[in-house]
C-alpha cells in the first residue's frame, strides 16, 4: 500500500512537471542581461553558506554537551 501511494504521489508530481507553461521570465532575462544576477545568485549562496555554517556549528556543540551527560 505504502508503494503505490508513492508511486501515485511521484507520478503526479512528474504529471505536474509537463503541465507548466515555459513562458520567458522577462525580469530574469533584464537582470541577466544587465548583469544584477550574479548579485542576486551570490547573495543566496552567502546565506545558505552561513545558516550550513551556524548548523554545524550547534551540532558540534549539542555533541559535546551529549559526551558531557
């Protein structure tokens, strides 16, 4: 049962895929065209490059508090 519910949820969701328009973007195509992407795309990669970093970093202590008890 487990299976064909998976199999079910995993087919419409590639159903989904093909139902979508591929209409162009028209504000990405101004900022790749002007070159403000970049900016967009290194800001994202900064946040998620610090909330990885600020995860690690209370895994490490939450282990060390683990070893304490």
């Amino acid at each position: 049962m487990k299976k064909i519910f998976l199999l079910t949820l995993l087919l419409l969701g590639y159903v989904t895929v093909f139902a979508q328009q591929t209409q162009q973007v028209e504000m990405a195509d101004t900022m790749r065209s002007s070159g403000k992407i970049y900016v967009v795309i290194a800001t994202i990669v900064i946040i998620f490059a610090g909330l990885a970093v600020y995860l690690f970093s209370i895994d490490k202590r939450l282990k060390k508090i683990e070893k304490e008890k």
